[in-house]
C-alpha cells in the first residue's frame, strides 16, 4: 500500500494538533485529588504548626514558647487562606458532597490535613 503526500501530511496535521488518539493519553487526576495536593501545598506548614502547638501545650513549662508560636500560626493561616483562594479560582469552590473524596486523598497525601473537614471546608468550601 502505498500513501500519498498528502495524505501523510494530513495524518502528520491531525496528530500534531491533538485531534486524534496518536499517542496514548496519561490518566487525568480527579478533581479530588488535584484540589487536594494544592491544599496540602498551601496548609502543609500550618499543620506543622497544629502538631507543634499540641505537643508544646502538653508542657506547662513551654507556656512563652506556645504564645510565640500562636503568632506563627496566625500568619501561617493567613497565607494558607490566601493559597487556598487561588485553589478556589482555579478548581471553584468545594461542594459539601466532594468534601470525604478530598479528605480520603488527604489520609494518603498528607496525612496531618486530613480528618480536619472543618477548615477544608472554611478555606475551600462555599
């Protein structure tokens, strides 16, 4: 069999501009899954926090210690808030029946995010 030209150019253009399945495709992420590493991106540090915070309020003697690093949370949560918007505008909001699909990628993850559907829901939610 032997093809012409032109036809070899028009399956060269169809493969180019992506109109055809010329190349196998990688599985697309879900939507769960790509709002959830963004958010584990953007809380990664203040989960940190979260978890230093409560070792350190077990120490009655670490009392100046905590209160330093409530101010660290502060503005940990404010960069997270702030992270968390541009997740929002480029995924939307996260609806209440998406909330466990996110947290179940979380438990794998980043573990320290997950279980906490209150401040998903505060940063991503509607």
């Amino acid at each position: 069999m032997q093809f012409r030209p032109v036809t070899l150019l028009l399956v060269a253009l169809v493969c180019g501009l992506g109109l055809s399945n010329c190349e196998p495709q990688a599985p697309t992420e879900s939507r769960s899954a790509k709002i959830a590493g963004a958010y584990c991106e953007c809380a990664a540090k203040l989960a940190d926090l979260n978890q230093k915070v409560a070792s350190l309020a077990a120490d009655t003697t670490k009392k100046a210690d905590l209160i330093e690093y409530f101010r660290k949370m502060e503005l940990e949560y404010t960069k997270a808030r702030e992270c968390s918007a541009t997740v929002v505008a480029q995924y939307g909001h996260l609806k209440p029946e998406e909330l466990e699909a996110v947290d179940q990628v979380l438990q794998q993850k980043c573990p320290a995010l997950a279980g906490h559907q209150d401040q998903l829901r505060e940063l991503l939610g509607e």
